[in-house]
C-alpha cells in the first residue's frame, strides 16, 4: 500500500510524521472520510466543502489548493488499485515544539490513505441489520467540527463491540439521540416519515445524511428533520445509521430491545439501493 504524506508518495507501512505533530499531541486536526464505489469517489465535492468548513474553523490554511488535493486524492486510490473502499485524508496544524497557542510559520500536515472494501460483506451486514447501544453524550460542543479527537467515540464505540452491538448513539440528557459515533441516526415512523436531527448544531452535519436527504426526495419520502427520543426510536417502524462507510445501514436493535419486527427495514434498504445513482459521482 502507497499512503500520501506531506508531498510524497511512501510506502504505506513506513509513511510516518513528526512526533511533534500537533494531531498526535493536542488533536488540532480535522479529517474527512470519502466513499469509492465502482471505480468513482462517492460526493467528493460535500466532502471537500466540509473540510474547507472544519479547517476554518480551527483558522488551519489547506496544505495545497483544492485542485492539487482533488489530484492527490485520486492519485492515492490509482496507486492502491481502490475500486471499491474508502479514502482517509487528514490534515493538522502542523509540526512545531509543544505549545498550547498556534505555531507561528508551521505548515499544516497532510495524510491521504486509501483502503480496499469488501461490498460484498458490507451488503451481507445490511442484510442482517446492526445492532447499537446508547451512551450518554459526554463530547464538547463543537462536534460538528470534523476534528481528529475522538477519544469520547472511541470509548462508546469500544463499548458497543464489547455489547456485541456494531454503533453506540450518543443520547442527550432529556433521552434525544444526538448521533452516533462514527455514523448519523435515523427512524421511520410509523406513518412512514423519515426523521433526523437537524444538523445546526450537536451533530456533524454528514455527508451521507445530506445526500440521503436528496434520495429521499427523489424518492419522494416525507421528511421530519427534528430530534427523536430512545423511546420513540425503540418503537419506531425503522431505525437505521448513516456515513460514508456504512451508507444507510438498519438497525435492528437498540440497547438489546429490537426495532420492530427486529429486521432491516424497507425504506432504509431502498435508500441504501438509491443512493449510488443520486451521490455526485467522479471518476477515480
Ligand atoms: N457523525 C460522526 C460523529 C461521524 O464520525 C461520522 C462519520 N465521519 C458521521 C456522523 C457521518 O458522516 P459522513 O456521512 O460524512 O460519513
């Protein structure tokens, strides 16, 4: 495997950086998480337009333009032979001698990786539904910053495969489902609405989710953007997650108790069908 760092194209199991990288001391860096799907990357541009969004709001300059890093990224899937997996770009605020305040002449670190994906044994897991668990929020503010500190994600996550569960959502204090924690969080209702958070604040606005939004038109699905509660996910109709490595994905248990008739739902299975054909697709 071929990984993309700082301007050169290594050997993916010597590629490193800095210990004094500010990602590996303070978490200052944000990273985004694209789809390849049938030899195309899946929403590149929602993608990048996030990244832009992360990295302004942590005052990080992008460590080459938008075009050279549309390049790059293309490059890297090309030299690992990716047809169908994902892609993994980070970038940090750079090397520089541990200090809280902002180095003052530091470039930003870049990492590109790309990674083959079974689809077959993605689409076996659809077919038999995830199970999650919730977790109480226990996360700062601005998650909707797609920031590389992910210890509180870590732990849930941590803690639904010791459950035996695939997802833990993160549950508000008053029982709401905030999201979960690499993924967004969805249900159906029972008169066939589908129903997400709004993503203003509280959540990462996820590029699945927001693509998912225009299947759901195209497919002409009402649609509630308003929070639900762990009670009214347990007796919904359908529950399912979102992200660029799951696409929509049932869920077919919460917190041991199961979703319906416990079986992957029929509105979460043809967005999961649909959305390849609405995504923006470009050629890898
Ligand atoms: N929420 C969180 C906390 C995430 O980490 C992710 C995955 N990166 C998502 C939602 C889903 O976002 P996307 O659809 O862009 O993968």
């Amino acid at each position: 495997r071929i990984a993309y760092v700082n301007g050169r194209y290594v050997a993916h199991a010597e590629a490193s950086v800095h210990i004094e990288d500010r990602g590996y001391q303070f978490a200052d860096g944000v990273y985004e998480v694209c789809e390849v799907a049938r030899g195309y990357i899946v929403d590149m541009k929602r993608h990048l337009d996030r990244l832009d969004r992360s990295l302004r709001e942590l005052s990080i300059a992008w460590p080459m333009n938008r075009a050279a890093m549309e390049i790059v990224i293309v490059e890297v899937i090309r030299r690992n032979r990716v047809k169908n997996g994902l892609v993994y770009l980070q970038v940090t605020r750079g090397v520089a001698s541990r200090d809280f305040l902002f180095p003052a002449d530091t470039r930003p670190s870049v990492v590109i990786t790309a990674k083959k994906v079974d689809p077959a044994a993605l689409a076996k897991r659809a077919e038999n539904g995830i199970k999650v668990i919730t977790v109480p929020e226990n996360r700062w503010d601005r998650v909707d910053i797609k920031s590389v500190g992910l210890l509180p994600n870590v732990l849930a996550k941590q803690k639904a495969n010791e459950a035996g569960a695939h997802e833990a959502w993160f549950v508000d204090a008053d029982g709401t489902v905030k999201e979960g924690g690499s993924s967004n969080a969805w249900i159906v209702t029972g008169d066939g609405a589908l129903v997400t958070r709004p993503a203003e604040h509280g959540i990462l606005r996820g590029i699945t989710r927001t693509t998912l939004l225009d299947v759901a038109a195209k497919l002409g699905l009402r649609v509630e953007e308003r929070g639900f509660t762990v009670a009214e996910a347990k007796a919904a109709r359908e529950a399912f997650i979102s992200s660029a490595t799951t696409l929509a994905m049932p869920v077919v248990a919460i917190d041991g108790d199961p979703v319906a008739n416990g079986h992957p739902g029929s509105v979460a299975l043809s967005l999961r069908q649909a959305f390849f054909d609405i995504a923006e697709k470009r050629p890898a």
